[in-house]
C-alpha cells in the first residue's frame, strides 16, 4: 500500500473486528483506538503506538487479536512491527462512549471500569468436563448451598480464549443481581494498574485502599499482569491480606497458575494457592461442539450436524477462532443462500484449517517442547544419555508422544532411536509417577498447554 486514505480505511476495518473482539469501549479506547497505522508494505504492518511501554502492552494483550481480526478481513497472514513516538491525541468529543480519561478523572474510570459485559452470564455458558470444576466452582462463590467449593481465593486458569472472561465476569454480574448488596469490585488486572498509577499521581493513595479493602468480592481477570509492576504487587499483597482477613472473596484468574507466573513474588504466590486452584482445560469435541451449537442459536442461519462436526474436529478450542469460523460461514452462506455442507465449510476455512494442521501436535514438537522446557537440544532427548536430568524428560517426551499423538509405539521409538519396548517402559512409569508426583505433574501440564498454544 498505499496512500493514506486507503491505509487509513484498511485499518479502520480491522479495528472495527478488534473492537468487537475485545467487547470493552473502556479498553478499546485507552489501547486499540490510539493505534496509528504507519505503512503496509506487502504484509508488514507498521503500527504507531505513543511509547516502549505501549508496545510492549499492545503486542502481549492484543497483537494475537489484531492478527485474527486481518485474517478473517483479508484471509491472510501478516507480520506486525511498532514504531514508538505517535503521541496520542486530545480526545474525540464526537464518540462520548470512546472518551479517553485523563489521568485525574479517577472518577469515571471507576464507574466504567466497573462495567461487566452483560452477555456473560452463566446461563450461557457452556459446560462441559473440561471447564465443569471451574463452573461450579465460581457458581459456589454466590450459592450457599455449594459451600463446600466456595474456597477463598478462588484462582482459574486457562489458556487464552476458553472463557476466563466470561467466566468471572459472569460472577460479577450474578453478585450485583443479588438482594443482599453485597459490595463488589471487578477489574481487569491493566485496569487495577491504571487505577493505581492515577492514585499513586495524585497522591490519593487512600481512595485506592479505601475503594479495594472494604469490598465483599474483589474480582480481577488477567492477574498474571500484576508481575510487571512491584509496587502493586506490595500494594496488592497487603489488599489481599486484608479481604481475606475479614473474610471476603477474592476470585482471580490467569492465563498460568500461580507458580508459574513469572515474577510473581513467592508470597503472593502463595496466597494465590491458598484456597482452590482450577484450570480450565482445552475442549475436546463435544464441548466444541456443543460451543457451536449455542453461538449459533444467535445467528440467522443454522447448519448440518455433521459441518458443526466437522468445525469441532479440525478446529482448536479457542472460542474466539470457533466464533470467528462460524460467522464466517454464516456470512457466505448468507449471501451464496445454499445449504452449507462439508466442502464447502472445508473451502471457507481453508485459512484456519491450514493454522490448525501447522498447530498439530507430533513427536518432533514435543520433543522440541520438552527440550526448551527443561533448557536441554533436542539431540540429548533422542540421545543415550542416562543421567536423570536427561533421561526423565527423554521419558517425559515419550510419554506425550503416546498420549498426544496417534503414532505407535514403534513409530514413536525410532523418532528416539529406541525400541518400542524402552517407550512403553517409559509410558508406563511416567504414567504412575504422574499421580504421586507433583513436580513431574506440573511439568507435564505446562508442557501440554505450550503444544496446544503454539
Ligand atoms: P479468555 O478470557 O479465557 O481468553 P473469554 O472469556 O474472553 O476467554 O472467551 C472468549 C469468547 O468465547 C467469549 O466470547 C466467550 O463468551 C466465549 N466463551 C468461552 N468459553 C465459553 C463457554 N464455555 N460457553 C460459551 N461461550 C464461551
Ligand atoms: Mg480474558
């Protein structure tokens, strides 16, 4: 591209996606909405953002957004840079909803950031074995007679797009409905930054304890973000201990657990740990399926069992990519005005299927995974090598290889250079070592949810 005027309405149609993704005016106009589109050069976009620290936040919360929004604007892939310096401009008066605050307007901040999503209720949302423990786990926070998963805190994670959101945020809807007006709090973790940082400027750091200590829920999503800031985690450590003190609930998610989020001060991993720790797990088909069916009772058109089969099987768990899917196919279909049927979805998505084969699981990723996990080259887990800090992640990798690929045990032994016997015995102690053992747990998990993200 382009002239400006071109490059101007090619951004302006992803931004519209993006905004509609993220659903948030509040977040949408303090981070989306100042982007500055600077150059498109074949599929390299150039973005305009004010400062290092805008990149930074704009490429790890919302960069795998924008790139999902171009694709399903032009079915393509693009790379994505940033160039600081494009400061950002007064606000726009003409779109009151997209106002940006100023750093003293504490005030209206606090009623916008109040805000939930009133489309994220329970009722719909999905629930099946994967997200089932967490369901009723949040459900608990507010039902008595479920007292008995009404842990304090309550953490959920989950990788990106299998409705932590949603999830929490239906929580919080669900407390203010209720008669006994209880005082709540929800916040994404960016916005419990901002609001800090705006008391910490106008030195009216009381408003900020008075407004989070004296609450009987405080709800934040994306509490993983708290590790970038050391002053908040202070500020946040001593909030904690207070609520909990008092006993008042504290509900947080988190796309890691807590002992993996990097950074994080040992203590307040520890409080995070403290209550019930539940992870949202990647769908399986059904729940995909099921996933489908409901987001489709919201469009026009409806489809075939077997092409809502066919999006499950080959599509990841990411509700996000399954929304975008469908209303892909509801928008050719409701212009081609033909029943839907398996080639042609196969046609439509064509795009998404292709990430998805690129995603797929086999031995050499895992191997790959497991290497980087425990810092190792790929040479000594397919080596000989026996000392224990090589050979349990060989059998780790082995392990995965059974359980996440189709391969058999031959197969899988000469990928390592062993026999299929060696990958059996590893299979089965690492399969009872799994149950008794922590560590290798953990690591296992960690590892599942690096494969099925990449
Ligand atoms: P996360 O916060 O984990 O990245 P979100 O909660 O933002 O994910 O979910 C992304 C989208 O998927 C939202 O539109 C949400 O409503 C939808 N979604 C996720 N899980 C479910 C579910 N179990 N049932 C219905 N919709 C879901
Ligand atoms: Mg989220």
């Amino acid at each position: 591209m382009h002239n400006d005027m071109e490059l101007g309405a090619f951004w302006g149609g992803v931004r519209e996606i993006v905004r509609k993704m993220i659903g948030d005016d509040d977040t949408y106009s303090r981070w989306i909405q100042p982007i500055v589109p600077v150059s498109l050069k074949k599929n390299a976009l150039l973005l305009g953002v004010a400062d290092e620290f805008c990149a930074e936040w704009v490429k790890s919360n919302f960069q795998d957004m924008i790139l999902s929004a171009l694709l399903q604007a032009y079915g393509e892939k693009f790379k994505i840079s940033y160039e600081i310096g494009h400061l950002i401009e007064a606000p726009q008066r003409a779109h009151p909803e997209h106002v940006r605050h100023s750093r003293s307007d504490v005030q209206s901040q606090r009623r916008s950031s109040d805000k939930c999503n009133p489309a994220y209720t329970f009722s719909n949302f999905v629930v099946g074995p994967e997200n089932r423990i967490a369901y009723a786990a949040a459900m608990g926070m507010v039902d008595v007679r479920s007292s008995a998963l009404a842990a304090n805190p309550l953490f959920i994670y989950a990788s990106p797009g299998l409705g932590k959101t949603h999830l929490i945020q239906a929580l919080a809807n669900k407390i203010r409905e209720m008669p006994s007006q209880f005082k709540v709090e929800y916040l994404a973790c960016e916005d419990l930054m901002n609001q800090y940082v705006d008391c910490i400027a106008n030195k009216n750091h009381h408003v900020f304890r008075n407004r989070f200590r004296k609450v009987n829920y405080l709800l934040i999503d994306d509490i993983h973000f708290l590790s970038k800031t050391t002053n908040l985690q202070e500020e946040f450590f001593n909030t904690f201990n207070t609520l909990y003190n008092e006993g008042n609930k504290i509900i947080l998610t988190s796309d890691k657990r807590p002992s993996e989020i990097h950074g994080l001060e040992n203590r307040l991993i520890s409080r995070f740990s403290s209550g019930l720790t539940v992870e949202i797990e990647s769908f399986g088909e059904e729940t995909k399926l099921a996933i489908l069916k409901k987001k489709q009772l919201s469009h026009q058109i409806k489809f075939r069992d077997d092409v809502l089969h066919f999006v499950a099987r080959n599509l990841c768990s990411d509700v996000r990519v399954l929304e975008g899917a469908l209303f892909r196919l509801v928008a050719v279909a409701s212009v081609e005005n033909c029943e839907m049927s398996i080639e042609m979805a196969k046609r439509i998505l064509g795009d998404y299927l292709e990430q998805q084969a690129l995603k797929r699981i086999n031995i050499e990723s895992i191997q790959k995974a497991v290497a980087e996990f425990y810092d190792l080259r790929i040479s000594d887990i397919t080596g000989t090598n026996r000392s224990s800090n090589i050979a349990v992640p060989r059998m780790l990798a082995m392990y995965l290889s059974r359980t996440k690929t189709e391969k058999s045990l031959p197969e899988i032994g000469q990928a390592f250079y062993k026999n299929h016997a060696t990958v059996l015995h590893a299979f089965r102690k690492i399969e009872r070592e799994r149950k008794k053992n922590e560590t290798i747990d953990r690591a296992l998990s960690q590892i599942e949810r690096k494969l099925q993200s990449v």
